[in-house]
C-alpha cells in the first residue's frame, strides 16, 4: 500500500481523474469500479470531461457500482444509483450491457448479489476500484466486523453509517441496509485507490493507514492490497505520524 498525499482536493482529484484516463487509454476494456459519495465527485465530473477532451476512447469500458442503500428507488436523488446515471453514466453514454449497478428494490437481493458476482467473474475481475472511506471506517458498506472474504453481499448498516448517510438526501429517509461488493472482489481488484479529504477524515485514515489490520476497522484491509493507494489531502493526512 502507497500513501499519495495531495496539497488539497483539486489536486487529489486531479491525479484520481488522469489515472483513471491513463488507464483507460492503456486498456480500452478497463472494467471500473467506484464508489458514489461526496469524494469522487470532483474526480467523476474531472474524468468525463478528460474523456471528452482528449477523445478518448470509452466505448469499451465497463462500469460497476460498489454499493446501494437497500429499499431507495433509482430517482432518490441521494441514490448511488442516481450519482453514477447522473455523473457518468449518462454523460458517457454507456450501453446498458456495459454496466452494472445493484437493483436496490430487488425482491431477492441475495440474488443481486450473485448477479453481481457473476458480472464481475465474466468481466475477469476489477482492473480499478476507487473507494471513499466512512466515518466508521467502511468501504462501500463493508460495516465493522464484515470478513475480508466475502463476495457480494447484504448488511445491516451500523448507527454511524445510518446517521452520516442523511447527508444525501434532501428528505427524511430510513436506512437500514446496504448492499455491497465485498472485500474479496477489492483484494483482487487490480489496482484500488481510497480516496479521503478534509479533517474530518483524518482519523479514520489514521487508523486504516497506521493501526492494525482488522475487520472491525474495515479500510485497514488496503494494508493487505498489492497494488493499494491511499490518495489522501493534507488535512485528510493531518495525523498520520510517519511522513508520507
Ligand atoms: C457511504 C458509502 C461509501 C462512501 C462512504 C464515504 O456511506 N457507502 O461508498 O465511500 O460512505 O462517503 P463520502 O465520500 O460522502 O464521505
């Protein structure tokens, strides 16, 4: 795992965006996974434009969404759903069969999950994910206590993840669960970026950067990635005691 660290969020999203261009210039058929979130939305709308500008060529992308919050509609605008029709998959115009994205209103949602799995296994794997972290340390909704190993799956979101999560929405909303891809898909993943700004995250990357590796501290599994970036802004990185 590499710790990059940034002057601020431009500059962060910046280098997140350009990777991810790069990569897509080097392999055409980049399957990209990415989380939703306040965090990557400059990267997102940084990514679009690069494509547009420098022409080029998504047409052979694939893209998967890391999670949901189970039981919201697709048009709540505070969706994972939402975020990526909006910011990237509409505007890159992506063919339905180049995407995929959990069905949060799914009668079987284990079914989703197998899905998902299955999508994920046709695609050969996830060449790059880019994760944000919460204020309890999970990836996507990969809660305290998940396994390192699971696939796909269903969970019961904690306290801090139902309270932080209102952010999104503009109406009262109930979450109580959450689908997700799991670590296992993260560990193989080629490349994995989590991505973290401001003070308010400089904790919880202190712990996942510096603590132990341990599945009640979920982000402390990018210590166990290959190919891991932490992409951190200073105030994100304003505790880590190394120099980094
Ligand atoms: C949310 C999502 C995650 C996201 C994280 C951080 O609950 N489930 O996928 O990365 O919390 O979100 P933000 O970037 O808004 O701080």
């Amino acid at each position: 795992m590499i710790i990059k660290r940034f002057k601020n969020y431009q500059d962060l999203s910046d280098f997140a965006a350009s990777d991810i261009a790069n990569s897509i210039k080097n392999k055409p058929s980049l399957v990209l996974c990415m989380a939703s979130g306040d965090t990557p939305k400059l990267t997102v709308d940084l990514l679009v434009k690069k494509l547009k500008e420098e022409k080029i060529d998504y047409s052979k992308i694939t893209f998967i969404g890391l999670d949901e919050w189970v039981s919201l509609p697709p048009a709540n605008t505070g969706s994972c759903h939402y975020f990526f029709q909006n910011k990237l998959i509409g505007p890159l115009e992506l063919k339905p069969a180049q995407y995929f994205l959990f069905d949060a209103l799914a009668d079987d949602l284990q079914n989703e999950c197998k899905k998902m799995d299955e999508f994920i296994d046709e695609k050969d794997g996830i060449d790059l994910m880019l994760v944000g972290i919460g204020m309890n340390g999970h990836i996507g909704f990969n809660e305290p206590g998940v396994s390192f190993n699971n696939l796909s799956h269903v969970i019961a979101l904690d306290e801090t993840t139902r309270s932080v999560g209102k952010k999104y929405f503009s109406e009262p909303v109930e979450l109580t669960k959450g689908i997700t891809i799991g670590f296992k898909h993260l560990l193989n993943a080629g490349k994995v970026f989590l991505m973290a700004n401001g003070s308010k995250k400089a904790e919880v990357i202190k712990k996942a950067v510096e603590g132990p590796v341990t599945d009640n501290f979920p982000a402390s599994v990018m210590q166990k990635h290959k190919n891991g970036f932490v992409l951190v802004d200073d105030e994100a990185a304003s505790l880590l005691s190394k120099p980094h």
